[in-house]
C-alpha cells in the first residue's frame, strides 16, 4: 500500500516535472541563446546550458548596429527592430481601445436594450466569429488599396478591429448580462441617460470584463502575422512579428540575434501569462477559431 | 415613447461596429466570392484590364487539381498529427493541474505560456531547436548518448510535416488544457467518490467516470482545434516554409493556407484564389457551424 502510494507521487511528480519541462525548454533556449556569445552557442557538440559568460551584447547587437541580419527592404536591423517594435505597440494599443469601446456600447445594446431586429442582428453578427479573415481577403486587399489604407497603421487597426469586433462583442454582452439590473435602473429613474448609466454603473460593475477585451485584443493583435504580412510593406506599419519574419529570410541566420530580438517579441505575452491570466485565458479561449 | 427612444440609443450604439463589419467583413466576403467566378489576374490582365465572368470554373479547375488535393492532404496528415498528440497532452496536463500540489499555480502559469506566444515566434524556436548544425535537440540527444552525430531533423518531406506538428501542438496544447481542466473540476467529486468506495481502480474510474463527463469539452475542443489547425499558417510560415523575403515557398509543408497565400500573393490569380478560399471554407465550415451554434446558444 505505501509502495503502490510511493510509486504513484513519484510518477506523478515525473508527470508535472516532464510537463514544465516541455512548456518552458524550448522558451528556456530561446533566452538562453539571446544571452550566450557566439563561440560558446555554436559549440559542437553543445554543452552550455547555461552559459558561462551571460551577456546582453546580442540586444546591444540587434538593436544597434548595422545590415548584419536583415533581409527586408536595405535597412538596418535595429531601424527595423524599432520600428516593428513602435508600430506593434500603437496598432496593438489602438485596436484594443477601440475595440473596448465598440464592444462595450455594442454589448449593452444587445444585452440591455428592446430594439426591432436585435435577435436577426446579434445572428447576422455571430455568424462572422469563425469566419476566416481569408474568405474576404482578396476583394479586402483591393478595397484596402482603394482606400489608401495599404501599409498603414490606421489601416491595420480597423482591420483588426472589424474582424475582432463579433468576439469581443458578444464576449462584452455577456459581461453585462451579468450585471445587476436594479443599480442601473435606479440610475434610470434619477434622470440618467442609457449611455450615462452605461458608462458610471455598468461598466465599473463589469469592469474585469473590459479588461479581458481589452488584454486579449491587445495580444491577438500583438501576436498576429498573416493580416500584418499581407497589408503592410514597409517600416511605416509592418507589425514586430513581420519584421522577425523578414530576419529569417536570406542566406544565414545569425540565431543569437534573432534570438534577441524573438525575446523581446514574447515580452507582452509572457506578462500577460504571469499577470493577466486571470483575464485572458477565458477570452483567448473563446476566441480560438479566429 | 419611452421604447423609440430605447431603440435609437440601441441603433446608435451598435451603428460603429454595424458599419465596419459590412463594410469591411461583409462586403469583402460577398466580393471575394463573386471575385470566384472571374477570370481575374492582374498579371494577366494588366492592372486596369477587366476580368470576365467564368463560372464555376475556377472551382471545377480547383477540384480536378492535383496540386489542390495534395496540399488538402498535407494539411489533413497535420490535423491528424496533431488532434490525438494534443488531446492526449492536454488531458494529462489537466490532470496533473487538477490535483492539489504545492506549485499548481506556477506550472499552470509555465503550461499556458507556450499559448500566449505569437505561433510565428514558435515556428522560429522549433527551427532552431530542430537546426541540424547547432540545434538544442541535437545538443541535448548527444549529451544523453541517444544519439552519436547530429541529425538534420528537417531533412525529409515528412520529417517537416511531423516537427510541424510537433510545433503546433506545442502552440495548441493549453488550449485543450484550460478546456479539459474546466471540465474536470466541474465533474462533481461525490460521483468520483462512489466509484472508489465502491472498489473502482483508478483506471476504471477514469474510464467509465471521469472520461464520460468529460466528453463534451473533449468535443468542444477537437471541433475548435480542427478548424484552428487545418488554417495553420503562421507556424509553417516560421518553421519550414521558406517563403520569406520572396523567395519560393517550400512544397513539402504546403498546406491548403500556404497554397492560398501562394496562389493569390504570388501568382496573383486571383479569381482562382478566391475560389481555393471559398473551398477552404466550406472543408472546415460543418465544424465551424456546430461552433457557432454553440455560441448562440449560450449567448442569446
């Protein structure tokens, strides 16, 4: 009896030590190559797990100097780095405000309020929650140069905006479906107007809510690439994961540089992992087909 | 009166995201399907030449492709892949979280990571992971005396299939976790209790308890995972496609996004792209629609 308990937590401690190993080793060698020198990461075989002498010069690198690693355009990696850096700050700020806007007053109108064709509307709108973004593409692209929005950032957060707005939306109606009625209504009677009660007695009621959209719109935009690749050409908008990507391109790739610069792209995302799981995970789940 | 003004302030508030997703959801969809039935290819065309209206040609042409089938085939060995690795890693992994330990919060944290990363910074570790010259896999394998010489892990066509995988389910697999874990802490414990009282093993509990109530999530998350992976782009984009900077896109991990993306920013043949989108749609749209259902279900 204490043998077969004995086997079991060993087992299961094996189990739970086998599944962070598989989650956090390959993050684990991303910053462990951004922080060893070249000689000592190229070392065949390897043997520095962690490396002898740590150093920041590989950030120092890519975020400095010269053509060493690019691939896109003629410009130097750090111009790049910075500014896919500065662009994927502001698209991903931008697009999560708005989108907390809109789905906030959206939400409360499908949550709250009588009006004629509510149900075929809120329909109409969630029929686009597992619609690729791919299906409207094409004719996208053509409307999206038309417009002059090509490789521009405003361009890329209405984007993202329109085609997050039926998740965050319904995700935001059900926040405030949860809301308690009567705070509202006494806010009513005294002389409120709707979009007053919205904003002083729902939404601080259902302010986790808001948090959740706006973290989860900030990291799905933060983390998207295939919009960025497609609408964007230059330093003007290209979003820091296009700029990886380009990184990758040509000839060699210098791994400890890329490292560097990958690290940095998983800054925002690891907060939200340590600080925000609480608020993200529901929202990231509900939005998995997009 | 009191409702009109009700109804306004209604209209009004969902008149912003009304308006951006006709404009740019609806009326792109419909355009892009109508684009379909075109010839359209400013290659072909020059950039002020108009398209003619072919049917359902591009389709019929679509269907009768071997290249088409090919890539639908690519893709369906992925999901194939990756649904059971993932559903058996995530099942685990919420059993693990699901029992009480000192760090359950820390692993929870460390297991969810791998999902909040962007998948094209994936696809990049896994290729340097899986680098034949210098990478950690052969790093690690050498040191353990598994293997005497580095391998070049990515050098066959279906080598690349299996470590996209791989690399997917490591992307994916919290998804099924979080999913899984909810739904096990839902199963009420008095049910898991009897069972044991009642002489059950571990085993038989699981199997004839535990996996039963488990079922629907397991159903929620194959359906979302299905969809998710069978328009997997961004991991193949960073991992084995090659397509970087212009340069050609690697055939052997082709698959049906990667083909779309070729078809029309490469060949711009956009008539026939927009066809391969159309299809694409309608190959995972069943799944998609069970979702949505779902959703409205819960929603309305």
């Amino acid at each position: 009896m204490t043998l077969s308990r004995f086997l079991r937590r060993t087992v299961f401690w094996l189990a739970a030590a086998a599944l962070a190993l598989w989650s956090l080793g390959p993050v684990y060698w991303i910053v462990v190559s951004s922080i060893s020198t070249r000689i000592e990461l190229y070392t065949v075989p390897y043997k520095h797990w962690i490396p002898q002498s740590p150093t920041l010069q590989n950030y120092i690198d890519v975020f400095t100097t010269g053509p060493k690693y690019r691939a896109g355009g003629f410009l130097p990696s750090a111009t790049l780095l910075y500014s896919g850096v500065r662009n994927s700050v502001i698209e991903a700020l931008l697009a999560a405000a708005l989108l907390s806007l809109l789905a906030s007053l959206a939400g409360y109108a499908f949550a709250r309020l009588n009006f004629r064709g509510r149900s075929f509307l809120f329909f109409m709108m969630l029929l686009l929650v597992p619609l690729p973004i791919w299906v409207s593409l094409i004719a996208l692209f053509q409307l999206m140069s038309v417009l002059g929005l090509i490789d521009t950032k405003l361009g890329l957060v209405l984007l993202f905006v329109a085609y997050g707005a039926p998740l965050y939306v319904w995700l935001m109606q059900t926040y405030i479906r949860a809301t308690p009625r009567d705070i509202e209504e006494a806010a009513l009677i005294d002389g409120a107007s709707r979009f007053r009660a919205l904003r002083t007695v729902v939404l601080p009621v259902a302010l986790p809510g808001l948090v959740s959209v706006f973290l989860v719109a900030f990291l799905t935009v933060w983390n998207a690439f295939l919009i960025p690749l497609i609408f964007t050409n230059s330093e003007n908008a290209q979003s820091l994961t296009v700029v990886l990507s380009l990184f990758i391109g040509q000839y060699e790739v210098a791994w400890e540089a890329m490292s560097a610069a990958a690290v940095v792209t998983m800054i925002p995302p690891v907060v939200m992992a340590l600080f925000f799981q609480r608020y993200v995970v529901r929202g990231l789940a509900l939005g998995a087909v997009q | 009166m009191r409702i009109r003004s009700e109804e306004r302030t209604a209209y009004l508030a969902i008149l912003p995201v009304g308006l951006l997703l006709v404009f740019f959801v609806y009326y792109p969809a419909i355009s892009t399907f109508l684009l379909g039935l075109t010839d359209a290819n400013p290659r072909v065309q020059g950039l002020e030449g108009s398209a003619h209206f072919i049917g359902l040609r591009n389709y019929v042409q679509t269907l009768g492709s071997g290249e088409f089938w090919a890539s639908v085939w690519r893709t369906v060995l992925i999901v194939l892949m990756v649904l059971p690795l993932e559903l058996v890693i995530g099942l685990a992994a919420a059993m693990i979280l699901n029992e009480q330990f000192r760090g359950r919060a820390v692993l929870r944290t460390i297991a969810i990571v791998p999902w909040m990363l962007p998948p094209l910074v994936n696809g990049f570790m896994w290729s340097w992971i899986l680098n034949g010259d210098y990478g950690a896999l052969n790093g690690l394998l050498y040191q353990l005396h598994l293997i005497t010489g580095y391998h070049h892990w990515l050098a066959s066509p279906s080598a690349q299939l299996f470590w996209v995988a791989v690399a997917q389910v490591w992307t994916r697999f919290p998804f099924a976790m979080v999913v899984l874990l909810a739904a096990l802490q839902s199963i009420p414990q008095d049910v898991v209790e009897a069972a044991r009282v009642d002489g059950a093993r571990p085993a038989q509990v699981f199997r004839s308890v535990t996996f039963p109530l488990l079922l629907p999530a397991f159903t929620v998350a194959m359906a979302v995972e299905f969809i998710v992976t069978f328009q997997i782009f961004d991991v193949i984009w960073s991992l084995t496609a090659g397509g970087a900077a212009g340069q050609v896109i690697n055939p052997f991990t082709k698959a049906v996004m990667i083909l779309n993306y070729e078809v029309v920013f490469r060949n711009l043949d956009l008539g026939l792209g927009s066809a391969v989108a159309y299809l694409i749609l309608v190959l995972s749209m069943g799944v998609g629609y069970v979702f949505v259902r779902m959703l409205y279900e819960r929603g309305a």
